[in-house]
C-alpha cells in the first residue's frame, strides 16, 4: 500500500473516530439534559406530595378551631369577673383542642378542679364520646396552667367547674 492511501486510511479513522466522538458526547449531552429535566419534574412532584399534604392539614387544623362558647368581649362592662376569668379559662381549652370531622354533634362532660395557681389539681371525665374526651382531655391539660383570680371569692366559684364540651366544627 502506498504512504498516501496509508495515509488517507489513518485520517479517514481519526475524522470517524472523532466524529463518532463528537456524536457519543453530542447524544449523552442531550441524555443528560433530559436527566436533568426529569430531576427538576421529580424534585416538584415531590415538593408537592410532601409539602401540598402538610399545607391542607394545617389549613383543616385552622378551620376546625372550636368555639365552645359565643365569643363575648373581655372588656365588656356587662361581665363579672368571674365570667371573665371563666372565659379566658375556656378560651385556652379552646386554643389547645384539636378536633376532626368524626365528632361533630358529639360532647364530652368534664369537671375541672384548679389550684389557687391556675394549675390543674385534676380533671376527669363524666360521659361522653371516647374520641372527643381524649382530645378534650389533651387540649386541658396542654393549656395549664390557666389564669386564675386573686380573688378569693371568685376563686372558690372557679376551683371546681363542670362543663361540657362540644365542637362547634365549621
């Protein structure tokens, strides 16, 4: 074979080997691109299926706030401070209590004993729905200690308190 065809042949396999180079890096660029693109779909799906879930229940957590009583103000003249005292004590249930669909129309009755210090002395159950008066239950005892007068008069009406609780779930 003559230098020159041997030549041509030598440069012929280098332009193949290069291009075939220059394809093989052209088509896993390409692959990696798509990779990525996928990457990016599968980090959003994921965003939502773990994120989207912790936003409804936090927003279901927030609309099923109770109120086991009508909402007057603390600054009306018209309320005795025992009504006071009673309704920020029923407030901070109501702010602890978490409740779910499962136990709308139901009640729990409790009776609720306080030391002078607004802690709970103890608090049990009279009847009630199981389910409800397990939440009640918590909400109770997360929100001691509770505000409590100095007064000893209003004190003694607040010490031992029977109520029913009943979610009003909107």
């Amino acid at each position: 074979m003559k230098p020159i065809a041997i030549f041509l042949l030598i440069f012929a396999c280098m332009v193949a080997g290069f291009s075939g180079a220059i394809l093989y890096n052209y088509f896993s660029l390409n692959t990696a691109q798509a990779q990525l693109v996928q990457l990016h779909a599968n980090a959003a799906l994921h965003d939502k299926l773990i994120n989207e879930p912790y936003q409804q229940e936090r927003a279901e957590v927030e609309r099923r706030q109770v109120s086991p009583f009508k909402m007057i103000s603390l600054d009306s003249p018209d309320l005795t401070e025992r009504q006071k005292y009673l309704m920020l004590i029923m407030s901070k249930i109501r702010d602890n209590w978490i409740v779910d669909d499962s136990m709308r129309g139901k009640e729990c009755r409790v009776n609720i004993q306080f030391q002078s210090d607004g802690a709970l002395a103890s608090v049990s159950v009279l009847d009630g729905d199981y389910n409800l008066c397990v939440s009640g239950l918590s909400a109770i005892q997360k929100g001691s200690p509770y505000p409590m007068s100095t007064d000893p008069h209003v004190y003694d009406s607040l010490k031992n308190i029977t109520t029913t609780l009943s979610p009003q779930i909107r």
